[in-house]
C-alpha cells in the first residue's frame, strides 16, 4: 500500500517541451498526500478499532460459553439437589410409616398382654370365688352339724 509519505516523495522527471508545469503538480500532489493523509489515517483508526471489537468480541464468546456452561451446571445442580432432597424426603416418609407401624404393633401387642392379664385375673377371680363358695357352704354344713348336735 502506497502511504502519505510515498505520495510526498514522489518526484517527477521534467520535460523541456510539453511537460507538466512543476508548480500544479506538485500542489495536486499536496492536495493528493493532504487527502491520502486524512484517508489512511481513517483506514488505520478503523482497522485499530476493527482489532478491538474483534478481540472484544473473542473475549465476549469466552464469557458467553462460560455463562452457559454455568448455566448448565447449575441446572444438572439443581436437579441434583432436587432429587436428593426427593429421596431424603421419601425416606423420612418411609421411616415415619415404619417408626408409625411399630408402634402400632407395640400398642397392639401390649394390648393382647393386658387382655391376657385380665384374663387372669378373671380365673384368679373364679377360683377364688369358687374357694370361698366352697368354704361357705362347707362352714354352713358345719353349722347345721353344730345346730342338730345341740338339739
């Protein structure tokens, strides 16, 4: 690429007869470099900026890829999270229905001994109902046997 300087330098062999006058081209030239000046130093500036936006851009890609790899994880995270708080949760159930049924069959066991010492204590009651029965009318017996001696 030509630059301003090269533009500046440019030097031109002169003619005696029907050349160019020196004095025109030289200030087409000024104009020229003036104007190549102005234009290269854009190109130059929008290349820089083009450079910039570009790494700017690079550097954004990088942080968008991070941004949804993180997403990502903290999705998987959280159906993680989500599950295990599921089987913690369906644990403590199972161990309340199984904590819950053992007492059931503890209550119900201590019933059937209560019902059986109740039992018990029934016959005890009937036996000893039956022994005094058997003692009263044995000491009635007795009596009469008394009453009739002393008749």
């Amino acid at each position: 690429m030509i630059t301003p300087l090269d533009i500046e330098n440019k030097r031109f062999a002169k003619q005696m007869m029907n050349g160019y006058n020196v004095e025109e081209v030289d200030d087409f030239l000024d104009e020229l470099t003036e104007d190549y000046s102005k234009n290269y130093k854009e190109v130059t500036e929008l290349r820089n900026r083009v450079e910039e936006l570009n790494n700017s851009l690079v550097q954004y890609k990088a942080i968008e890829s991070t941004l949804q790899n993180t997403l990502v994880m903290a999705q998987t995270t959280a159906e993680e999270v989500k599950n295990v708080a599921k089987q913690k949760a369906d644990q403590i159930v199972e161990e309340a229905k199984a904590s819950a049924q053992k007492q059931v069959d503890d209550l119900n066991n201590e019933i059937v001994q209560k019902q059986k010492e109740v039992d018990d204590i029934k016959k005890q009651f009937d036996i000893y109902k039956a022994k005094m029965e058997s003692l009263l009318i044995s000491q009635l017996e007795l009596l009469k046997e008394v009453n009739k001696n002393d008749e």
